[in-house]
C-alpha cells in the first residue's frame, strides 16, 4: 500500500511556516507580538517555524513530484504532512489563539482574587488545542493526505510525559513529610479504586474505567496520558477525562477557599486539602492563591501535596497494568513479572529514568524544586543599588509582620536575598501588596536574581509544552461527535461522585489530623 498522497497542503504548509518564523525574525510582527505579550515565545517562534518550514516545503515538493512506492520511505514520509498539519494548528492556537484569549480576559479585570476569567476556566493552550483538534475533525474532517500522520499525536504525548520527570527531584521527596506521602497514598489509591468499581457497576469499558481512574486519582493531565496506552484508552475517553478533570478543577478553585474561610482553616490545611482534592496543578496553585493572597505558606503547602501525587503516577500506572490484563483476558493468575516486562510501558520508565539523572544533579543542582534552586552568589551587577535600596528603606514602616521587616532588613542590609526562608517570606510579601508598586518591582528583581531555573530544564520545560500542545491538538482531530455520543455521560457522573468523596473525606481527615505544622 502506498501512503503518501499527491497534494501541494503539505508544501503550502512549509510555507506559511517560513512566512511566520521570517516575519517574526524581521520584525514584521512586533506590534502583534507587543499586544499579545509573546515576547517569551520569539524564540520557538522562529526557530520551529523555519526548521518546519523547510522540513515542510522539502518533503511537500516530494509528495508533489516525487515517485511514491510502497515501503518504509513512503510510509515514514508519509506521517510528516499529518504531523506538520497538527502542529502548525497546535502552535497558532499557542501563540496567538491563547495569548488573545488571555489579552481578552484581562480587559475584563479579575473575577476572583487576582485571577482572571481565562485562568479560572483553564482556558489554555491545552484545552483550546483539544478544542481546536474536535472543530477541526467534525467541521473541515481530517484530509486523506494528513490522515497517516494523525497517529504521531500519541508519540509526542508520550515523549512529553518522559521529559516530565526532568521537573522533579528526590529533594521534593526530603520536603514531603511522612503525613503528606500517608495522605495522598491513602485518597490516591483510594479514588483509583473507587473509579475502578463505579465504572465496573455501571458498564463503563475498562479502557474508560483505567484512564479516568488515574485522572481523578492522581494528577489530571499528566496521568491520564501515561495512562491512556495501558488500558488502551481511546481518544474521546482520554478527552472525556481531562474535559471532567478541568470542570472538577474550576468548581473546586471558587469552593474550596468559600468552605476554607467558613471553617477557619489553617494555611497549612487549607494547602494540604486543597493538593490533595483538587486535581489539576494550575488550580491547586489557584485555590491556595485564592485563600491566602497576603502570603505563599499555603500554596508551598499544597505543591508539596500535588507533587506528591505525581510521584505515584509509576504505581498506579503499574496497577492499571495488572487490573487490565485480568479484566481484558480475564485471567485468574496474572503473573505481575510478566505483566511489568510486556505491558508496562517505556516512557513511563522513561519518566522514572529521567527523575532519578534529575535527582543526581545532571540537569540542574540535585536540590532544585521543579527545576528552580537557590543560589545568592550572584554578581555585583544583580544586587540592589543605593537608590534602590534607600526606596525599600523609605516604605518600611509599612510593613508590620515580624519576619517579614527582619527578611526586609536584611534584604536591605546586605543587598540581596539571604536565604530561602528569607525568599519566600518576601514573595509573601509581595503577594500582600503592603508595599508600592515599584518597591514591589525591586522585590522581584531581588528574588529573581537568588531563585534560578536551570537552563536545561528551561529547555525540557518548553519542550514539554510544546510536546503536549502537539499531542493534545492531535488527539482532538480523533474524536468525532458520533464517538463523544456514544461514549455517554457516565464519566462525569462517576467523576463527580468520587471527586466529591475525596474532597468530603480529605477536609474531614485533614480537620481530625492536620495542624500548623506537618
């Protein structure tokens, strides 16, 4: 069978890639770049858009004119025209689709705390590639010349799975605490099992049962995609799950901190329930900002919990591997060996692999926190100057809270930020708003030349984003609205009762057992 297909889209899509990484190079964009705030995305801007665009326009000439026999070549040169079709429409959606929502969004103003319409919602650049990926497959269909690279969705999500465990490190492990490990562990695998029943009792497909068990269990996004090649999950289930997910997600971030203040709780309970009942970790961040806008106590809480949940992702996913071969084969004795070396898959270990080279310090110091480390040996260039300096000294009678003048003080004293503690009770600070806006300003400047993020892992970081938008754009171009009817809506139901459960009986553990200090 040949695969390639004679069409000019392939070439014409190496086109209008060469015309945005040029225009941008040469600053035929920089109003809209300016508008949209995209200086950050310049880079990838020009650098992806030329390399596609060659790859684009070299490979479409091919398909134009070229001899096409069955075989490897054809078959392999095939996928680039699907590939280059998800991901011209993954990267418009990233840098101009998102980033004009968000524009959009904050010409509104804040619609809770400091958060705007757009983050609430999780409007990004992951939902509205899905979005993009489903208009796309029912309003235009898939092309017959696009068709063979569709599939390539499933690698890049796999791939960005991998370069995950680069964000983490065994020092995440040392902040734990053995109450946070027992207490995720426990609601973990407990949401995972109770998916697993409910679905069973309501005829849900284990595939279905398998990828929602690991979303509503362990952290949203991230599991649901390690999951989804174990249980053998289809597109619209692995959509139906995360769309389940952020709608869970976006109710918890207005509730969770309305129930919070009704009940008094502490910052350090409210961040640990809310990283142990919300699911995604933008709304984690955004329900403990939400709660304590004054300070970060509650949100260096509850990443502590929510990282912790990532750092069960391998159980569970090994789980899953044993749970479906019984299920599909049903098979009394499973031998779990056989099981880990035929059906465990290698990206997974491939995320295990690249978090333990993470934790010896390959990628960055082997103690940094998601690819972030403190370091105050920094220049004379990054330390505060003598204006600068007499500017925070002027606004410090504002400033009531102990530590807070003492982390000041010394900030003052010694031009730059002491410690780690020292940090994080000035980002407190900040987040307060005690001060001016332009002492504010010098107050990030400080923290910014102390906390560092590891040039590598800021490149794994973009590829990671990168990798998901390309994954997720794609994995929308397979889900039709015949199939979204088929499946029902049994995943929300079952996701709304457990994920009720778990956030009732987490605030009840939390109430019973969690105190000021973990």
């Amino acid at each position: 069978m040949v695969y390639t297909k004679k069409s000019p889209a392939l070439l014409v899509i190496g086109i209008l890639f060469l015309v945005i990484g040029l225009t941008t190079q040469f600053g035929m964009q920089d109003g809209l770049i300016q508008y949209l705030h995209l200086k950050k995305y310049v880079g990838e801007m020009i650098g992806i858009s030329l390399t596609a665009g060659v790859i684009g326009i070299a490979v479409g000439l091919w398909h134009l004119f070229g001899t096409h026999r069955e075989g490897h070549l054809d078959y392999y040169l095939s996928t680039v025209a699907g590939a280059l079709f998800i991901l011209i429409i993954a990267l418009v959606v990233r840098w101009y689709l998102a980033p004009f929502v968000a524009v959009l969004s904050k010409s509104m103003g804040p619609v809770m705390g400091a958060k705007y319409l757009h983050q609430v919602l999780g409007l990004n650049y992951v939902v509205l590639g899905i979005l993009a990926g489903i208009i796309t497959v029912n309003v235009f269909k898939i092309p017959d010349w696009a068709e063979n690279g569709i599939r390539l969705s499933r690698l890049g999500l796999k791939t960005g799975v991998i370069l995950l465990g680069t964000l983490y490190s065994l020092a995440e492990l040392s902040q734990l605490g053995r109450l946070s490990v027992v207490l995720i562990g426990f609601f973990v695998l407990g949401s995972v099992g109770l998916v697993l029943w409910m679905a069973r009792r309501r005829n849900v497909p284990n595939s279905m049962g398998g990828v929602l068990s690991a979303g509503m269990g362990v952290c949203g996004v991230s599991a649901t995609v390690a999951a989804a090649p174990v249980v053998q999950a289809k597109s619209v289930e692995i959509a139906y799950t995360i769309g389940t997910i952020l709608l869970w997600g976006v109710g918890c971030m207005f509730l969770f901190p309305v129930i919070g203040q009704i009940l008094e709780l502490g910052y350090v309970q409210f961040g640990a329930w809310a990283g142990t009942g919300i699911l995604n970790s933008a709304q984690v961040a955004g329900a403990a900002l939400a709660y304590q806008p004054d300070g970060i106590e509650t949100l260096k809480v509850a990443e502590i919990f929510n990282i912790t949940r990532v750092l069960f992702l391998p159980i569970i996913v090994l789980w899953l591997a044993v749970w479906y071969v019984r299920r599909e084969e049903g098979a009394e004795a499973v031998n779990v060996g056989t099981v880990v070396f035929e059906k465990f898959p290698m990206f997974v270990i491939g995320f295990i692999l690249m978090f333990a080279l993470s934790s010896t310090g390959i990628f960055a110091p082997a103690n940094h926190y998601k690819g972030k480390y403190f370091d105050n040996n920094i220049p004379e260039s990054k330390l505060l100057t003598a204006e600068e300096v007499n500017r925070l000294q002027s606004e410090f009678h504002k400033v009531q809270r102990q530590d807070r003048r003492e982390a000041l003080q010394r900030l003052i004293e010694n031009r730059k930020v002491m410690s780690i503690d020292d940090d994080a009770t000035l980002r407190g600070l900040v987040n307060a708003k005690i001060l001016s806006k332009e002492a504010n300003q010098l107050l990030k400047k400080a923290h910014k030349a102390v906390r560092h993020t590891a040039k590598k892992i800021k490149k794994f970081r973009q590829w990671i984003t990168l990798l998901f938008a390309f994954g997720l754009t794609g994995l929308g171009m397979q889900i039709t609205m015949a199939s979204i009817k088929q499946a029902g809506g049994q995943p929300l139901i079952i996701g709304g009762v457990v994920g009720t459960a778990k956030a009732v009986l987490s605030l009840i553990v939390i109430l019973l057992f969690v105190h000021e200090t973990i």
